[in-house]
C-alpha cells in the first residue's frame, strides 16, 4: 500500500498523496490541497471534500503494485483534463472528419450506397444508405459536456478503433465500488460514436477493477448501453446528459451490491470447476476439444494465481473476475483494435457476460 507523500509542486488545487489503509483493511485515497490562499491550503482531504469545495480530482493511481497495461491503454491518449469534449478530442488528435462518398451502386432496396470516407487520409470506414447521417467526432460528445462542467465526471482517456470507423472516450465517474473495502473498481462510462453504419454516439457503463485493469460487464437487463439521439437543442442535450447520469449513477449502485454479493458468496473447487463447465460446456460437434480444455484451465489458474486473486480467491467474485481476466487480458493476440473490439463489443464481452450471470445464479 502506498505511504503518503510530500506534496510535489502542481499547477492543480491539489495534489494525490498516497492510500490509507484502515485497521479494518479499507482503503482510500488522500489528497493534500494545494491552491494557494484556500482556507484549508496544505490541508490533507478525501476525494468526497475535494468535491464539495468544487476542486478538481487528480488523476489517482493504483494502490496496487504491478497493475498489468489495459488493453484501451494501446490505443488511446490519456487526456489532460479536457474542459470538454471538443478539447479531448483534439488533444487525442481524433477530430478527423468524415464524409459520405456515392459508390454509383444499388443497395439491396435499390437505394444508392454510399462510403463513408476519412477526409485526411482517404480510408474507407464503412458503406451506408443515403439517409445515413454523419455524427462528426468534434460534436459528438457535446451532451455530455454539462456533466463535465458539473464535476460529475472527467473525460481520461481517448482513442481510435481501426483506421477511424470507431473511436471512444472514457470519462470517469466520482468515487468507485469497494469491494470488501479494499478491491476497488473504478467507475467509468464509454462514449462511443462511430462510421460505419453501425449505431453511432452511444454511451456504456464499463467498471474498471483496479488490481488488474479488468473491463467487467454491467449485464444488468439489458440497460449497460444507452443510445445517444444527436440534436443541435441544448435542451434536449442537456436533458439527455443528466438521464443518463442517473441511469448511470443508479446501475453502479446495483452493481455495488452485487459485486459485495459475489465477494461474500464462498464457493468450493467443485463449485469453481461447475462454474467453469458451465460458462465453457463441451462442444458435442468439435472433434478437437484441446481448445475448449484450454481455456477452462486458463480460467482456473487465474482463478487462483491471476492479479488480484488473493483478493477474491474462493468466491463467486474470484471466478468471475477470473472470466474477466482472461478475456481481458489471454484471450487474443490479435491486433489490438481487434482486442478491444472483443473486449467491449464482441467474443470477450460476451463471455463476460454469461460468466456474470452465472456468478450471479450462484447467489441464489
């Protein structure tokens, strides 16, 4: 656990010191309030204070040693607390443009396709229908812009996915689950707007367990993703903004118990060995069945010697983060848009996600 620090030198309200560890083995962060002037300057605070005088969170870093590299970590810019979106996007270098190109072709309504096409580099992103709308990336994420200026989240990181068909911000929520008061998972939302013909600007609850940088699911019926309606009214913006803050704030709440739930919920090996059955069943048409083995034993090995294990070993929070971490972090060697394609959007979230509800049977 980290030791408080001298304060260094910042050009912030103040500055991260370092974690407490109670006798109870809860932990949290501190903070030494730098502003010059401030009645409480040199005073040493919790992040809920910070809050409360309107001061800006520093960036807080684990309290765990040898976190492993997120995987968005590869592909995306952390942000220097960007006043808004527009700001994020720039210092993340994603305000590329894109526009729709004719293909002098039918789609198979006999309506004209399109290719929606980088501006800057010329790289075809997608085929769409004439109705199809561009949602630039400099405007994309302005709804969210009121929360930001509130302090009810930051905008951290940013980044691109393929040659521009996708790219995302995560912004962090205030505050974070304690899971049996010291496993902590951050709490973030992605906002994601793309080019392909897909959906466009949507918005994902993605927690974050800090020991070793696992994306778990919010599979909570469904309401993990919320669909963003692009419109030139601030007020139906600004109205947006705040439903989804309190969609969002009110999901993490569920997750917190559940999370507690699954850290308290004792499971035997044969418990673990079902579970991982279950999430990983036999493939009755494969006549190679080293893969599926393959996986189960990875699972069970990081269920007892994965980051972060010591903390959840023996629990249905154990085997479910162990799902987590390898679909994280083993499951694919591919490039690394294609990793966190997985990882948020295809194979690995969905394995995630069976795994959670599994975890979740068990509490029954």
């Amino acid at each position: 656990m980290s030791k408080l620090m001298t304060p260094p030198k910042s050009d912030f309200d103040a500055v991260f010191l370092g974690w407490q560890s109670t006798i109870l083995n809860e932990i949290s962060p501190l903070f030494n309030i730098t502003a010059s002037g401030h009645p409480l300057h040199n005073s040493t605070v919790g992040e809920s204070t910070l809050r409360r005088l309107h001061m800006r969170v520093p960036r807080t870093p684990s309290p765990y040693p040898d976190t492993p590299q997120a995987p968005w970590q590869k592909l995306g810019i952390e942000l220097n607390h960007p006043r808004n979106a527009r700001e994020a996007i720039e210092m993340a270098g994603l305000n590329y443009t894109v526009v729709k190109k004719p293909l002098g072709m039918k789609t198979g309504l006999n309506h004209e396709a399109y290719a929606t096409m980088r501006t800057d580099t010329g790289d075809i992103l997608g085929v769409v229908g004439e109705s199809y709308e561009l949602v630039q990336n400099i405007d994309a994420f302005a709804f969210f812009d009121t929360v930001i200026a509130e302090d009810e989240a930051t905008y951290e990181t940013a980044g691109v996915l393929g040659k521009g068909e996708g790219m995302w911000i995560l912004a962090k929520l205030p505050g974070f689950i304690k899971v049996h008061g010291n496993d902590i998972v951050n709490k973030y939302l992605l906002l994601t707007n793309s080019h392909d013909g897909g959906s466009q600007v949507q918005v994902r609850l993605t927690p974050i367990r800090v020991v070793c940088n696992n994306t778990l699911t919010a599979a909570l019926q469904g309401d993990g993703d919320i669909a963003v309606s692009y419109s030139s009214d601030p007020a139906s913006y600004l109205e947006q903004a705040f439903t989804i803050l309190g969609l969002s704030n009110s999901l993490y709440a569920q997750l917190d118990t559940m999370f507690n739930a699954m850290a308290t919920r004792k499971i035997t090996q044969d418990q673990l060995r079902n579970y991982v059955q279950a999430l990983i069943p036999d493939n009755e048409e494969a006549e190679n069945t080293a893969r599926t083995e393959k996986i189960r034993t990875s699972v069970l090995q990081l269920h007892d010697s994965g980051h972060g294990s010591s903390l959840a070993k023996g629990t249905a929070w154990g085997a479910f983060n162990s799902v987590a971490e390898y679909t994280d972090h083993l499951m694919s060697d591919e490039d690394p848009t294609t990793q966190l394609n997985s990882i948020w959007f295809g194979r690995g979230e969905q394995l995630k996600e069976k795994a959670f509800h599994l975890a979740e049977r068990m509490l029954m």
